[in-house]
C-alpha cells in the first residue's frame, strides 16, 4: 500500500507537513537540526529501524489505519523504546510544567484559595491514574512482550488482557478541560490561564494519539506474535 | 444543548468510503463524532473491545456475512449498535441484523435522521435547562463529602437506586463524571467549604 511518508521523505518535510508528529519524532531520539536528511538517513544515524519509524508516522498522520503488509517487518523493541520515551515524557516533563503553570495561573486570593486546592487537586489525582497506567505497562506488558520476542510465553497472560486494563486516561484531562471552560471563576481575562488550558488541549491530544499506537499498532502486532509462537508451539 | 458524544467505527476496505463518511458525520449538527476507521474486518473485535464504540457502520457483504451477534457479545457494558453501510445491491435478508442502513447516495440529513432513530438526542434537545435543582445540589454535597450512595440515601430519605439516577443526571448537566471534578464544582459555586472536604 502507498504510504504518505517514505524513507526517501525528507524530514524536514515530514515534520513541516504535521508539526504534531515533532513529538513522535522526538520520542524515536531524532532531534532537531536536520538538515535536508532524509527519513532513511536520519533513521540510520539514530541507530532506529527505519521500516518502525515510517509506519508509526504514517500511522500518526494518516489517521486510523490498521498496520498492514508491514506488520511482519515491525521492531516491536522500537516501538516499547518509542512508548517508554513517551512515557517518561508525559510523566517527567509535561505534565509537572501543566501542573507548574497551573499553580502560577491561578492566583492566590482569598477568594479563590479553595477553588486552587481542590483544583491542584483534581490534577495530581489525574496525574496519579496516568502514571498507574504507565506502570502497568513498563513493569507488566513490556516485560512480557520482550520475553515473548525470546520466544517465552508467560501461559497467565495475553496482550488481550492489557485491553482490558486500557482504560482511558485522556478522558479525565478533557473533564479538567471542560470544568476550566464551564466554571472557572473568573472576574478578568486571564491569559496565563488561556496558555495552560490550549497545552492541556495538546496533550489530551498528545495522549489520545499515545493510546492510538497502543491499541490499534502495538497491541495488533503483539497478537500477531502471540499467535505465531502459539502456533509453532503446537506444531 | 450539548451535543450527543458517539464513538462511530467505520470498516469498509474503500479508503475513499470511510473518509469520505467520516467526514459527514463529523459535520452532523448535535452530535460530536469519533470516528475510527477500519480496512477489513480482522481488528473489528479488538477495536470493539478496547474502544467500545457506540456504533458500528460496517460494509454488510464484502467479507462474507458479519456475525453481528457475537460482536454485540463484546461490549460489556453498552449498547452497540450496528449500520449496514449499502454501496451495492445487496439481498435484504442479510441486513436483517442491522439496526439502520446508510447508502451511497444518502444525504448528511438522512444520516442525521437514522442516527436520530437510535441515539436518544431527545433528551439533550429539549432544552432543559443545566441547572441542578435543591435536591441534586445535596447529593453533589454528600458526594463531594466522601459519603457513599447508600450513607447519601440514608441521610436524605432516598433510596440508593434514586440517588445513582440523581448522580447520572448530575453528570450529564454538568459534564462532570470524577468526584475531584464535583469537588471543584462545589467549591467555586459555595455549596462546600474546604473544611469539609478534609474531614474525610
């Protein structure tokens, strides 16, 4: 199938085309200064599978697209490296600077100091539920998806199982969204607010399309090795 | 008014198709679509299982007969409704299944209309107002106190079944479903101090 992005992209390209696939690109240890390298080299000199690369951007920037001839030729250890590096992003970086911004949004009346704690509040417990998610599967499904690549198969488990745990995190920061919009309570317009409510936009978004790699490349491709080990097991 | 969220899945194997769906229907007034589309009908039960959507618009023939009850199965707690997406004649004995059909040739109003058919946009079209009234506004309280149902309905003379109904209306109004969101709700508008969140 013709894909949007080819090795033969330059990157600059590819970033200009979506400038949110920056991110991604980040999260793969690509940094900026790119020069005119292409997809292919730039891959090279990084030291990252190529055809995982191409097909987690095209996947990112053609929206929905089930992985398709590819699936056999994926590196599933590049793409638990991709989602770890996603991880540590969302937990060490973004979200404490949102919680920083924040704190320094709102100010620090009298009026409004309950309204700031049960507001910091409702993020760290937000903060709280990303981060068992993120544990379960660094500590969980990762392990088992290496020794799976070993060709050991813990019996107790399946990736089907890691469905079950997926529940949504991005759900809570569009209700912290929705609450800023509907009930904050505002007497003038307060524009380090507006900022820190546009990042927590992004990185619903952010999340959303994390939990997008998750479930429809990374779990399928999983499915598709458990079922070959399975497979060979029995034969 | 606030719109009707639904989670639509789109497997057909024409690209041209699904987009071109997916767009109409994140152009339908009331509604605020998610939209997923898939190729072929290999990740259909995956996605209904991780995704849980709301509704299914699948091509009824081009793989064969779809086993829409043991899909239905899969959704543990929602309805799913399934759409026969029509691009061909089709004998209708195989649509019998199906809750709607949506062809080729519809227009984005006739597709309003079937969604309409299923979905229950009447109960956000009617314009009720999101005001909570003196009975809700004492369930956020004891909700946002650490109070469970049961000790709510005790202390309010209700039954416990018609505080969870006071607790879905309260979440649909305010689009707020988390107790920490009720708690910020209750604060900002008076009906708790922060006393009295902290003694729990």
């Amino acid at each position: 199938m013709q894909h949007k992005f080819t090795p033969r992209t330059r990157m600059f390209n590819l970033i200009n085309d979506d400038a949110s696939l920056l991110s991604s690109v980040s999260r793969f240890g690509i940094s900026l200064g790119l020069g005119e390298k292409t997809v292919e080299e730039a891959c090279k000199l990084n030291n990252i599978d190529c055809t995982t690369f191409l097909a987690v951007m095209n996947f990112l920037a053609e929206e929905n697209v089930q992985p398709d001839d590819l699936v056999e030729k994926i590196s599933i250890e590049t793409v638990i490296g991709y989602l770890k590096n996603a991880h540590v992003y969302f937990l060490n970086y973004k979200l404490p600077i949102i919680r920083e911004k924040l704190n320094d949004a709102v100010s620090e009346t009298e009026h409004l100091h309950s309204y700031k704690v049960v507001l910091l509040k409702f993020f760290d417990e937000y903060v709280e539920e990303v981060a068992k998610h993120i544990e379960y599967e660094d500590k969980t499904v990762f392990p088992y998806v290496i020794n799976l690549l070993h060709g050991v198969r813990n019996p107790a488990y399946r990736i089907a199982d890691f469905e079950d745990h997926h529940t949504d995190v991005d759900s809570k920061i569009a209700e912290l969204k929705n609450i800023l919009i509907k009930y904050h309570p505002t007497e003038e317009v307060n524009y380090r607010l507006n900022d820190v409510l546009l990042e927590l936009l992004w990185c619903e978004k952010d999340l959303a399309s994390h939990n997008m790699v998750e479930d429809f490349f990374f779990v399928p491709v999983v499915e598709l090795i458990e079922n070959k080990l399975s497979n060979t097991t029995m034969a | 008014m606030t719109d009707v969220i639904i989670k639509i899945a789109i497997v057909d194997p024409s690209s041209i198709i699904r987009s071109g769906l997916s767009v109409i229907l994140k152009r339908l007034q009331g509604y605020h679509v998610h939209t997923f589309e898939l190729n072929s009908l290999d990740f259909l039960a995956s996605n209904i299982r991780t995704q849980q959507p709301d509704l299914v618009i699948v091509n009824p023939t081009y793989w064969g007969v779809v086993d829409i009850e043991n899909l239905k199965q899969l959704t543990k707690n929602s309805v799913i409704r399934f759409f026969a997406l029509i691009t061909a004649a089709v004998d209708e004995k195989m649509l019998e299944a199906y809750d709607e059909k949506i062809h080729l040739y519809d227009d984005v109003e006739s597709v309003k209309l079937k969604l309409d058919s299923v979905f229950d946009v009447l109960e956000s079209e009617n314009e009720e107002s999101q005001t909570l009234s003196p009975r809700e506004k004492e369930i956020i309280v004891g909700v946002v106190k650490g109070f469970t149902n049961k000790e709510i309905a005790t202390n309010l003379f209700l039954s416990t079944h018609t505080v969870i109904t006071h607790r879905r209306n309260i979440a649909r109004k305010l689009e707020i479903h988390s107790t920490a969101g009720l708690t910020i709700y209750a604060i900002v508008n008076k009906l708790v101090e922060l006393n009295d969140i902290k003694q729990r």
